[in-house]
C-alpha cells in the first residue's frame, strides 16, 4: 500500500497533467520517445536524467501516460538554503512546495551514501518512482557534467532498475522562443538497466560512481 505522503504528488501532478501536455505540444513540439520500454515494467523504476535546465523535472511525468503506474514521481533536492540566489524561485525551491511536488533533500557533505539518501532509500522502499538527475545541478555549458554516484547506490541497494532518460530542449530554454513555437522539447525512455551485481567486499564510492558514469553515457549518446 501506499504510503500518505503518495496523495499530494499524485494529486498535483495529476492535476497539471492535462495543461502541461496541451501547453508543451502547441508551444514546443513536445515529442515522447521510448514508452515500449516502460510496458514490461511491474514496479517502480528509478529514473537518470540529464539535467540541462530549470524546467526538467516537469518533463518526465508529463512524457508518462496519464495512468501510468510510475506516478507520483519523486525527486532528490538540496537544501532549501542552496536556493537562496535563486530570485523569486526561492520561495517555491527546497521548501513545503517542493515537498508537496514529491521532492525530498539529499543531505550533503555526509560522504555516506546511505544516510545522504535516507529519504530517496525510503521513498524508493515505499514503492514510489524516483527521477534523478545524476550530475547534481544544471549544466553551465550544455555537456554532461561530473556525475554522481548516489543513483548507482540506490539500484545496487534496494534492488530497483534505473531507466536512463534523456531530456532536449531545455538548455537556455527562453520563454520568448517558447511563446514564439520556436523550441522543441523532447524525452527520451532509454532500456532499463539493472541494479549492479557487485561484490560485496569490493563495494566503493569509485564502483557507484563508475557504474553511473555508464548510466550517463547511455543517456548522452540516446537519439
């Protein structure tokens, strides 16, 4: 069963479903790849995306089905304070809101996968769906950037499969060219890979990380 902080995601996503979809297909060209990757798929997955603007978290569960069994997805964040230059983005970022949307905080400088990613471990235990952007921030330049090991941990410890997914369009997305149908958007549902059989005696911050960096390289050469 799920747990109850399942209902606000599931409701605020389901509510700005509708909109989003018809917003994004007559502004941008929104164009869904790879769903027959997902349809063998029983339980929840978490998903590695790449992270090219502010407006990528919206994109996954508007690409997914409206009755998909993927909802409500949640997202790993930073702490509130890591929001405090963000303008008037602050007051939506890290907090209730965020919450609400089914993002919860990794908890940084810890240097220990399990108690960095409590909430994303219990979120994911609970049966709930995770979308992940494994670099850790937005890139400055376009390019993949340093990733992060934390999303090879989470597969490797509860077992759950990462679905490589690749985002277009958002980089120095401008909300001029949107209006001006100038921009398409695009996602990307790569094939499932499976959590890492790794040997136990042999596990390292370097494994997780090399095992996502392959993750990633899926994502960036996915067209």
């Amino acid at each position: 069963m799920k747990k109850s902080y399942f209902i606000s995601p599931l409701i605020l996503q389901k509510l700005i479903w509708v909109p989003t979809r018809l917003i994004l297909g007559f502004f941008a060209r929104f164009e869904v790849r790879g769903l027959d990757n997902l349809k063998n798929i029983k339980g929840n997955v978490i998903l590695a995306c790449n992270h090219s603007g502010e407006l990528d978290p919206i994109l996954p569960p508007a690409a997914l089905p409206f009755w998909s069994h993927l909802s409500p997805m949640f997202y790993a964040s930073r702490e509130k304070s890591f929001y405090e230059g963000a303008g008037w983005r602050r007051h939506f970022y890290g907090g209730n809101f965020f919450k609400a949307w089914g993002a919860y905080q990794v908890i940084i400088g810890l240097h220990d996968y399990e108690k960095a990613l409590a909430n994303q471990l219990q979120i994911i235990r609970d049966g709930g769906t995770l979308c992940i952007f494994p670099e850790g921030k937005t890139t400055p330049n376009g390019k993949m950037q340093s990733i992060k090991g934390g999303v090879a941990y989470l597969s490797y410890t509860t077992g759950v499969p990462i679905v490589p997914v690749r985002l277009e369009g958002t980089f120095r997305f401008s909300l001029n060219n949107f209006l001006r149908r100038r921009i398409k958007l695009k996602v990307i549902f790569g094939e499932p890979i499976h959590a890492p059989n790794l040997d136990k005696e042999n596990i390292s911050v370097s494994v997780f990380k090399e095992h996502a960096n392959m993750v990633m390289s899926v994502v960036d050469n996915m067209i």
